[in-house]
C-alpha cells in the first residue's frame, strides 16, 4: 500500500502529488505517476461553495 497526498482544486485538477511512505521498488513513484495521470477529481463543496482541499489516498499495488 502507497499513501499518496495531493491538492484538489476548485475546478478539480490535481497538484503537489506526493508520496507518504515508499514501500520500495519503485512503486511509490507508479503510484504518484497514476495520480497525475488520472482525471479530474470532484472539488470538494462547503456552504455550497466549491473549495481546495488536500485529499490523502491509499493505493494497492499488486506485482505479478
């Protein structure tokens, strides 16, 4: 498992990618690589108004 921390935007877009932990293997650089690689995310709401918000995810990786 890679923990993976970035910033969502208000309009969803995503930056400041970073890994938590790094298990080894390369796979905390795949896992910030997926992240950027990935859509749009939906922004997060307060008092109905749209807001940047940091967002920690947990990524599982299986090698074969």
């Amino acid at each position: 498992v890679v923990s993976v921390q970035f910033i969502v935007d208000r309009e969803g877009n995503i930056s400041e990618v970073q890994s938590l932990n790094d298990p080894g293997d390369g796979l905390a650089e795949e896992a910030v690589r997926i992240i950027k690689k990935g859509p749009k995310w939906k922004p997060a709401e307060q008092n109905g108004r749209k807001v940047i918000y940091r967002h920690n995810q947990a990524i599982n990786i299986r090698l074969e």
